[in-house]
C-alpha cells in the first residue's frame, strides 16, 4: 500500500519534501497525518516509501512521502526523515481533521476575509419564508475561496505558490499573495473564463493555460511547483484549504443554529467537505449540489470508491471538476446526507432569480439555490451563494486595478 517517490540527493540546500498526495486505499485504522517543511542545506525531509493511514474502505494506492508508517491505509500521507528534497511541498497535512482545525483556521483568516450575512432569500411555495443564503458572493475575492486561500497560504508561510483554478480560486490566491508579496502562478484549464483569467493578471499574478480539462491542469501545475520549488495550493483537495471553507460552515450555524438543511454547490468538494467536518456534531441535514453534467461526487459515492468523469461545459463553470478529490471524498462520504443533481437550465433560472432579488450571483454561486428549489422541502434551510464574479464585476475589476491600484483596493471589494 505504499508508494515510492523520487529520491534526492543527499544534503540538497532548500527544499525539504512537503507531503506525498493524499490517497485513498482500502484498510481500517486511524486517519493519517503529514509536515511538509522546508530546510537548509543538509539532509532534509526525503521522498521515499510512504503509507496512508485511513479508517473505512475505499480503493487505490496510498502516496506518501518520506519512509511512513500506516495500516488499513485510505486517506493518509507517510511522513518520514531521510536525505534528498521532495518533488512538491504541500506543507502541513493531516488526514484527521475536526472541528479544532476549522476554528484554527476561522482565526488564522480573519484578518483577511468578512463573516458574510445571511439574506433573505425568495419566498417560495415549498420553502416559504424559510429560505435564507448564505452571501459569500460579498466575499472578498467574489467567493468563498478566499477562506481556503487564504488559510493555505498564510499556514504554510508561502513564498512562491502554484495552483491549478477554474478562476475564483486563482482570484482569491491572487489576491492574497499580492497582499504579502508572494509570486503566484496560476494553471487554467481549456474553457477558463477569459475574464477570470484578466482579472488574476490585474491582481499580479502569472496565468498559464493547458489545452485539456482539470485532470490536465492538475497535471500541469503539480509539474509547475516541482519545478519552480512552490508550494502547491490546490482549488479543493488539500487539508488546509477544506478546513478554510469549513469557516462557512461554522458562521452559518453561529448564526442560524435552528437551520435544519444547509444546501452546498459542489464541485472539488472543499467547500462541502467543509460544511460536513462544521456539522459533524450537528444534527443539520447536508446537501451537496452538482451541475447534472458532472455529478462525480454521486457517481463516485454510487460506486464506492472516486470515479473520473469526461470534461464538461456546463454553465457552473467553477463547478466543473472531473473527479472527487482525495482530501474531501472520504470527509463527504461519512457525513454528507445528500447529493442532488441539477440541470444547467435550473441553474440559470437561479441565478435570474437571485439577480431579481439584488445577489449578483455567477451561475456557479446559484447552484445551491438551484438544490433547494429542486427539492422543495418545507424547512429552515441556508442556500450558499458561493460566488459573484460575474462579467460586469470582473470587468471593473481589471479596469480598476490597471488604471489604479489603490482605487481598486480601496472600492473593489474582491
């Protein structure tokens, strides 16, 4: 169950390897845990063999860095002493993550994010009054994804990052790391939002985009941070990052403590498996909503273990991962309640519906919505409007900051 990485060389200055990529394995035990840190000269953290610890069944190889030790190996990292470098440093790890990890996290970012309200949301036969979202839209950033940036970043104390993003993730990264100086380079798939991709520029950092889908700019950018010595901050699938958007989770029920069903866009699965690690003790009902051209998360928890999907074009263009990733799936599958998927037409008519209300919402942002109009239970229920980087916001967005910068942090609020 454990894999070989690359050696080093012996006493390599600089880099020390960070952890191995999460897997999922089958086996029972403990979750795993895994550092990443960088060194000086002299032997280092090594790439070498390593095994997940995990708890349940699931299926593939474990992948680890550094001589590890594990049983029943799903969702674990090896961590282990030896000389050489690692290929890519995801910095601090760790398979077992709770709700200590989460308020962590909600203190790390508070200097960086907003508590966003919650708003009333449409009156609807099913609903009534009862509905209410969750307006990350207002976000800094545009989105949620700030959370998760920002935890990652400042956790690792980052000096150069590389991530591969659909473009709100690349935004809220960009945003980040031009506050702290950081450089950045930012991997987008075929189809990527032109207007993203201009905006992550205007924000300072570097763009680079692959002919393929987010299989291949995973690819592209892993291949990058080795490269470049980086610190790789995926969009969803690293621990950090979920426990960033768990903050939502924690804020919602804060808030609304008597909510009985939380309805959650899903597409990598961060900010779903965040809201599942914040409802671990909580007897509130989690929904994950995919776009019904890409419902891997259904298919993969149909199946029992993650499946890859084709490429897709549908309107949630945030939304269009291929596959569950390693971090989140086991984290969904053990607390999630349920998956609904919904067509790219009821996508677009909430977000129509959300405009009517005032919620400059993205398609992608609307998607929750679109779960709970769908199910149309009579209940307390929090829809999350995920995003808000429509074409118009982006677009003074870039104009502001490539006319003045300090116009643009000071009234463009992304």
């Amino acid at each position: 169950m454990s894999t070989t990485g690359t050696a080093g060389t012996a006493g390599t200055a600089g880099r020390g390897a960070g952890t191995g990529v999460t897997g999922l394995g089958a086996g029972t035990g403990t979750t795993g845990s895994g550092v990443g840190v960088e060194v000086g000269p002299g032997p280092g953290l090594g790439a070498g063999h390593g095994a997940g610890v995990g708890r349940g069944p699931g299926v593939g190889p474990g992948l680890g860095v550094g001589p590890g030790v594990g049983v029943g190996p799903e969702v674990g990292v090896g961590v282990g002493f030896g000389p050489g470098t690692g290929e890519v440093r995801l910095g601090v790890a760790s398979g077992a993550l709770g709700g200590a990890d989460l308020l962590a996290a909600a203190s790390r970012i508070a200097p960086y994010v907003v508590r966003t309200p919650l708003l009333r949301g449409p009156a609807t036969a099913a609903h009534g009054t009862g509905l209410l979202l969750k307006a990350e839209h207002l976000q800094l950033g545009g989105s949620f994804k700030m959370r998760g940036a920002a935890n990652a970043v400042l956790a690792l104390a980052a000096d150069r990052v590389v991530t591969g993003s659909s473009g709100n993730h690349g935004i809220a990264l960009a945003r980040i790391a031009r506050t702290l100086g950081i450089p950045l380079t930012v991997v987008l798939a075929a189809g990527a939002m032109p207007s993203k991709a201009a905006a992550i520029r205007a924000l300072g950092a570097e763009t680079v985009q692959v002919g393929g889908g987010v299989a291949e700019r995973e690819e592209r950018a892993r291949a990058l941070a080795a490269e470049r010595g980086a610190v790789l901050v995926p969009s969803s699938d690293h621990p950090l990052v979920v426990a960033g958007q768990g903050t939502v989770g924690l804020e919602i029920l804060a808030a609304a403590p008597d909510t009985e069903t939380v309805y959650v866009p899903t597409g990598g699965g961060g900010l779903l498996a965040g809201l599942c690690l914040a409802a671990a003790e909580h007897p509130v009902r989690v929904v994950g909503v995919e776009p019904a051209l890409t419902p891997r998360y259904a298919r993969s928890l149909a199946a029992g273990h993650p499946v890859r999907l084709p490429p897709c074009a549908t309107v949630a263009d945030g939304l269009r991962g291929q596959s569950p990733g390693a971090v989140p799936y086991p984290i969904i599958r053990d607390r999630v309640d349920e998956l609904i998927a919904v067509g790219d037409a009821e996508i677009l008519a909430a977000t129509a519906l959300l405009h009517r209300l005032g919620v400059d919402a993205e398609p992608s942002g609307a998607v929750a919505l679109a779960g709970a109009l769908r199910a149309g239970r009579r209940e307390r229920a929090v829809a999350i409007v995920s995003g808000g980087n429509t074409p118009a916001r982006l677009h003074t967005l870039h104009h502001s900051h490539t006319s003045t910068s300090a116009s643009a942090s000071t009234n463009v609020h992304i």
